[in-house]
C-alpha cells in the first residue's frame, strides 16, 4: 500500500478509536473495509459523516460497511454529492433555528465561530433567504473556526481527493476541495445547510 493509501487507513482508525467507546483494537476487518474503501476512491469525508450520524458509537468499520457502500453508490449514481449523505428525520426535523441555537451552546465565548453563529442567527430571524445564509456562511466559516480545524478539514478533503486528483482540471479539483472543506467544517461546527423551503418552522439539513 502506498503513503496515501496508509495515512487513508490511519485517519479511520484515529477516527474510529476517538469515537468508540472503551479500548478497541482496529481488527483485520476493520483494515480489509479500509483498505477497499480507498482503492474504490470513497471520500474520507463520506465515512466519517457516516460514523458520526449513527447514536451509537460505532465499535468497527463493519457496523458501517453497508451504510457507507449505499452512500458511495448513490454518490456515483448522481443522487448524493460526496460531501454529503442523507440525514436521518429525527435531525432534519429540529430545523435550522434549533440547530444554530445548539451550536452557539458548544461555540466558545468571544471566539469567531460565535460571532459568525450569533450573525447567521440573526440573520435567519430577519428573514434572509437561504441563498444569502449559505454565502454568508461560505465567505466567513473558514477564517471563522481555529487554525488547527481548518488545517485537519483541508487535509482530510485533501486525502479523500487525492485517487482523484490526477483526473480533474485544475479548478474542478479547487472547488471540490473547497467543498468538502466547508462541509467538514459544518460537521464539527453544527452549522445546519440552509435550502428553499427552509424558512422559520422549517427544516434544514445539516451536513
């Protein structure tokens, strides 16, 4: 296996020990799910989302396998971009004031990112389209956040592109980074995506 291929194996077994509960041990399946997962080009990204979407910490790759194949072959059909999966209702239902306003709870006091959450909350009370909240959010998030969260963002949506890379143009591979570097950091931020039809009372999905 080559450097990219072990720090792709490496990421999820960090990832997968950070969320476990209790010691765990990344078992032979665990490195074989691995392994396939990145000679399919499967986003780094896609797998994380999926460990974090379940309520359970997940113990092994296994208890995702087959959420983590319906997702990348609906990305392939067209029907899911790679920096997303479907949310399940009972987190798309809280709707996009809720959601900022758990967000603002976990932000630190007098940092950026609750500056930008308490701007985009007012905001969305005011009545901006979505359209406006999502360039606001665009514009701002990456400067928002600490250096550290945006450094591992961009290098795991560097990793999950890199089997891609040498097959994109220049500027498909910039704004496909881009966003998988938004949508990594609206994960760890809680920052809902904000579409038509998601006004007040509404619902938003969160990436």
């Amino acid at each position: 296996m080559d450097r990219t291929g072990r720090q792709y194996v490496r990421k999820l077994e960090d990832a997968l020990a950070r969320r476990a509960e209790g010691p765990r041990v990344f078992t032979q399946r665990d490195y074989r799910l691995a392994t396939r997962w990145h000679q399919e080009g499967v986003p780094i990204g896609l797998i994380l989302e999926t460990l974090d979407r379940r309520k359970v910490a997940a113990r092994s790759l296994a208890q995702i396998a087959s959420r983590v194949d319906e997702s990348w072959k609906a990305v392939c059909a067209g029907k899911l971009r790679a920096d997303e999966t479907e949310p399940p209702a009972s987190v798309a239902d809280r709707g996009p004031e809720r959601e900022l306003a758990d967000a603002l709870l976990q932000a630190p006091p007098s940092t950026g990112l609750h500056a930008l959450l308490l701007r985009l909350q007012e905001a969305y009370r005011g009545d901006a389209s979505p359209a406006d909240l999502e360039k606001l959010i665009e514009e701002q998030l990456p400067g928002a956040v600490l250096p550290e969260q945006l450094q591992e963002a961009e290098e795991l949506a560097r990793l999950s592109l890199e089997s891609h890379r040498g097959r994109m143009p220049p500027d498909v591979f910039r704004e496909t980074m881009r966003r998988g570097v938004l949508a990594r950091l609206r994960r760890v931020t809680g920052i809902p995506r904000f579409r038509r039809g998601s006004g007040h009372g509404g619902s938003a999905a969160v990436d």
